[in-house]
C-alpha cells in the first residue's frame, strides 16, 4: 500500500526546521507493507540552502510556482497530480511527526472505513521539542465535529489525513480564504456530507515560536466569514463569529496569555 504526505514550503520557512520535519517523517515507524511517497510543492523562489535540504531527501514529486500562490493553490497543484495512493497525510514545514502517526492512524482508517478523513491531538511547544506549551485534542466523533466548526477548527490540519478518493467527492482547498482554507474546506466537506474523527494518540508536535504574531487584520476578516458561515449552516448562532473576530485584534501579548488560560477552554467548549 502507498500513502502519500502532502506538504509545501516557501522561501521565508526556516531551514533547519524543514530539515527537521523531513527528517521526523521519514524516521516514523510504518505498518507492515507501507511505502511513503511525499510530495512537495514549493511556493516561489527559495534560497540555495533550502535546495539543499530538499535535496538531501527521496522526495517522490516536486511541484514548483514562480510566484508565491498560497498554501490552498499550492496544496490542490500536489492534489492533482497524486496517484494511487490510499491515504494522503498532510504535513507542515516547520513542525515534527509523532514516530507512531502513521501506524496509529492508518489502523484507524482501516478499522473505520466509513470515515473520510481523521486528525488526531497535537503537542504544541516553543524552542525546544521537550518545551511543551500544551497538548490540544480535539472532537472524537461527527457530532462534536459539526457543533465545534463554528466555534473552531475541529481538526488539526496538520494532523489531518484523507482516504483516497476524498478530493473526488468533497472537492479541492477553497482558495477564497487565504490563510483560513483549512475552516474553509472542513465547512464545505461536512456540508457535502463527508465523515470526519479524531484519534487522542499525539500525531504531530507543532512549534509555536511566532504563532502569535503571524495575525493580521485581512485573516480575521476572512475567518469570520467562514466561522459565521459555518454558525449559519449549523444553526450555533452568530456570537461566536463576533467574538472571534474581536478577539484577534488584540495585542499579540494578550492573545497569547489568552490562548493559554482556562478561559479559552471554557469558550470552546460552550
């Protein structure tokens, strides 16, 4: 069986932690039987050094834009061209993979096969890997899947892994919404019907240096249209919307602090 880890770089991600998240896939244990093929889509001009990382790596298909298109363009490019495999990983350029995700969540997808895709939990942590800001799982089961999407994301995207033939049936990344396309494609694949869980096994550590300042106004405007889309579709009310959107304009300091408290846990789980 082959299954393919869908991921994309561009020029401004950190060398030394492309190396890392490369070197963390390719040390993952794998199910008996499982070839992996990564596909990588590189979104503009990047630097000698970075070639250099990439190339250090068999890497089975190398897509290349002139220019910067955006993760959910460069993501449906490498969707295009995938071929037989039976589940597709995604995979961030900055982050590390749990050496059990593929065994855990292939056994999963194979035990369930009337689940289109799945995610799991994330570790999050700042610096070092044994640094750890928090661990976040997320909704088990459609039903909890469906009353979160319009609170937030239900999955992690980069946690997130599709049975083959899932882009065929749901459809392709909207790239309406840059730098929200993950919400975005979760509300179209639950609206079409698709099928969605969770694992709790720990699929990806997720760096957080910087999270908090990668904010801007135009992403808050394009997530509160797709989380009041999505309290439109599954009837939440349009509350939480609002307070998410008002809540990334504040200082990145006190987003932060916020982030981390109890308070946000109470949010989300109303």
């Amino acid at each position: 069986m082959n299954v393919a880890v869908l991921i994309c770089t561009y020029c401004k991600d950190s060398n030394e932690h492309l190396n890392e998240m490369f070197a963390s896939v390719f040390a993952s244990d794998l199910p008996t039987g499982i070839n992996v093929r990564l596909y990588l889509h590189i979104d503009g001009e990047i630097c000698i050094e970075k070639e250099k990382v990439i190339s250090n790596y068999p890497i089975y298909k190398i897509l290349k834009s002139s220019n910067n298109v955006g993760l959910a363009k460069g993501l449906n490019k490498l969707i295009a061209t995938i071929e037989d495999e039976s589940y597709l990983f995604r995979m961030d350029a900055d982050d590390l993979q749990a050496s059990d995700r593929f065994i855990n969540q292939i056994e999963f997808m194979e035990e369930n096969t009337g689940i289109d895709f799945s995610g799991g939990s994330i570790t999050e942590f700042e610096g070092n890997q044994l640094n750890v800001v928090q661990k976040r799982s997320y909704p088990s089961l459609q039903e909890g899947i469906i009353s979160t999407v319009s609170r937030s994301s239900p999955f992690a995207h980069v946690t997130v892994c599709f049975r083959k033939g899932f882009f065929e049936k749901f459809g392709n990344y909207p790239e309406s919404y840059p730098l929200n396309e993950d919400i975005a494609f979760w509300l179209q694949s639950l609206k079409l019907g698709a099928k969605g869980a969770n694992i709790e096994q720990n699929c990806v550590f997720v760096r957080m240096d910087g999270a908090y300042s990668r904010r801007s106004y135009s992403k808050a405007v394009n997530e509160f249209k797709v989380f009041n889309m999505a309290a439109k579709w599954n009837k939440s009310g349009r509350i939480y919307p609002f307070l998410r959107f008002m809540f990334r304009l504040l200082p990145n300091n006190l987003v932060q602090k916020v982030y981390h408290s109890k308070c946000r846990n109470f949010f989300l789980e109303r």
